[in-house]
C-alpha cells in the first residue's frame, strides 16, 4: 500500500493544522509559508498563522513584513478587529497571514485564547495552518489547541526523529490523530555513501503515513532571504515539486514520491568504490 493511499478523502470544510517537530531547524517556517502558497495556487481560501511569538519569521518568509500593522497580540488585546490584524499576499488571492505584531513584545497567551482566536478564524478559510515554535512547551500547547490534525516534520538524524515521536505522542495525548509525516532536507547520495537512515528507516521509527519527502535545496536560502517561496518559481527545483505534491496529497489526490536516488545510481554502480572518507564537497558540491 503506497503511503498516500492512507490520507483520507478530504471534505469541504475548515482544516486546522498544526506544522510542528518539537525541534527548532528543520523547515517548519518554511514548509508553512510554502505550502500555503501551495494551496492557495490551487483555489483555496488559506490562512497562515504565527505561533511563534517568540521569534516571529513567517512573515519574512512571505516577504511581508512591511506590511504588519497589527498581529494576534493586538487582536486579543481587543486593540484591533480580526480583518485589520490579517495580512493579505498581494501575489496570491485566497491567502493571508496572521502576523505577531512587530510593535507589542512578547505576552501571555493560554491555549484558551488561542483556540478562541482561531476559532473566529477558521469559519473563512478552508485551511488554516499553523506554524509551531520550537520545543513542547507553552507555545507549542498554544498552536495545538485548536488543531484537527498536524504535520510533523523532521529530518533524517537521530535527534530530530526522537523529538518528532515525543511530539507525536504528545499530539494523540492531546486527542490530535490526524497525523502525517514530511521527511525535510533529505541527502539521498550522503545517506547511500555513508549508509545513514533511508526515509523508509525513519517512516518505520515514527510509524504514521508519510505525505512527503522534500530534499535538501539551496535555493531555500535564496527564497528565504528574498521573501518568495520556492513554489511561485517560474523554474521551479526539486523541493518546490516536492511542496506542491504536499499540496495535492492535503486536498486527497493521489500523487507519486518523487524519485530522488535515480540521479545518483550511474555514479553508485561504477566499478570504482567511492572512498568514504573522500570530502562530500567534492563529490557532490550541490548539497
């Protein structure tokens, strides 16, 4: 059975998911902005949502930080109406961004609130997603509170898979069961040369569906630091495929894993052995 046959045919209706890891670094920020992107292309009315009240940087993946006037905090402090604290994406129709204000510093907010805020939300959108801070602790309980279902992302390292199954457990503890699984910054040739973890290996550890395997991309820094998400590229890479095929499995198409070893079989099947200690650098400069 092929991984994708696990997610369910979606109804139309709101989806409020949670993009979490537990651990800091491995794209949730950017898996965020660019999937909601992502859907938006296809017709969905899509919001995106910081929770990350501490280190804010949704927005600058979207490029719009200059336009923040308003955010959650504001919104809460009855300082502002909801539509005033969404910032809509001029290059996008059908997506907006609930920001953390750049003019308040870090408050208290519960879980309570959180949920009530996103259950004002929600009624407008046919998906709203969260992006969690880091850790399991309180910010991590905020941008769960209303979530159906999540997107646990990790990479392939021993660290990052054993704090993405603490937050898998956490999550069903919190009654959250829609649970699927993206596979970020893969290596295939590192991971064939020096024999590391296969994403099958980490499918198996985690034992939820897979919905995506996005390898590792330079041109995520080039997005990052200009403010355009991979999936508006006119030549669109490898991992901006990969985050639209995310896309189409959310919205229950059946959509093939992209092959990411055929570019690197020739190479592994020479005659010649590949000395291990030879630098990665020079045998493969792209990653």
């Amino acid at each position: 059975m092929h991984p994708w046959s696990l997610i369910e045919q979606v109804s139309i209706m709101t989806r409020i998911i949670v993009i979490t890891s537990g651990k800091g670094g491995v794209g949730k920020t950017t898996v965020t902005a660019n999937l909601g992107m992502a859907l938006a292309k296809m017709g969905r009315q899509v919001a995106l949502v910081d929770a990350d009240f501490n280190l804010r940087n949704l927005d600058l993946l979207l490029g719009l930080e200059k336009r923040i006037v308003y955010g959650a905090f504001d919104f809460l402090a009855g300082e502002c109406r909801l539509e005033q604290a969404l910032v809509k994406d001029k290059r996008q129709d059908g997506l907006v961004l609930l920001p953390v204000s750049q003019k308040r510093s870090q408050g208290t907010v519960t879980p309570e609130q959180m949920k009530s805020l996103l259950d004002t939300l929600a009624p407008k959108y046919e998906y709203v997603l969260i992006d969690s801070p880091a850790g399991i602790e309180m910010g991590f309980q905020n941008a769960i509170a209303a979530a159906t279902e999540a997107l646990i992302i990790t990479t392939p390292e021993i660290p990052s898979i054993r704090d993405a199954d603490r937050t898998i457990k956490l999550l069903e503890a919190q009654g959250v069961e829609r649970l699927h699984l993206i596979i970020n910054r893969v290596r295939p040739l590192m991971a064939r040369v020096f024999n590391l973890m296969s994403i099958q290996d980490v499918q198996e550890l985690l034992d939820i569906p897979l919905i995506g395997v996005i390898p590792e991309d330079e041109s995520v820094i080039v997005s990052t630091n200009h403010g355009e998400p991979l999936v508006l590229a006119e030549n669109q890479s490898t991992s901006a495929i990969a985050l639209n095929n995310i896309a189409s499995r959310l919205e229950g198409k059946t959509v093939e894993f992209l092959d990411l070893d055929s570019p690197y079989d020739d190479l592994l099947e020479a005659d010649e052995t590949i000395d291990p200690t030879t630098s990665f650098a020079n045998l493969c400069p792209y990653f």
